[in-house]
C-alpha cells in the first residue's frame, strides 16, 4: 500500500551538530533562530572517540594490553580501528 508523505525541508543550523559519546544518543531541547516554533529537540549526533580505545601496534600488542578476541582496538601502525583477530 502506497503512502503520501510530505517532506518539509530545513536548513540544517549549528545547534544541529551538538554530539554526545552516548551511544544511545540524547536529545537536547534548544532555542533555534529561524525556527517558526521554539523550544526545538534536536537528537545529538552520537560519536564514539578513538581515545576510548586501547592503542596497539597489532593484535600481538593488542593482546599483551588485555583485548579480546573480536574486540576493537586502535591501531597506531594505520591509523585506524581493528578487530583483534588473533
């Protein structure tokens, strides 16, 4: 079954790129200049930070630093998050 929806864009406002490190994320309510009713909730954008990751040269590291196998570590080597896979 078919469905009409309709779409009103917005500009996209500063208050728009509030983050959160809850992974859940979360809402604000905030007052948004432009916007025809205020308070606005905004959904804050979750991100996660590498710094909350152990840092390792590779999966031997990773493992002498206490990460599971399958777990996620960042790799100093390419600058980038891993699985430890053995």
């Amino acid at each position: 079954m078919a469905a009409d929806v309709t779409l009103t864009p917005r500009l996209i406002c500063l208050e728009d790129l509030s983050t959160t490190t809850n992974p859940s994320g979360a809402t604000v309510s905030m007052t948004v200049l432009g916007a025809p009713i205020n308070p606005v909730t905004l959904n804050k954008l979750a991100l996660v930070l590498l710094t909350q990751f152990t840092q390792a040269a590779n999966d031997g590291a990773a493992a002498t630093a206490g990460v599971g196998l399958g777990f996620v570590y960042y790799s100093t080597t390419s600058s980038a998050l891993k699985a430890r896979m053995t």
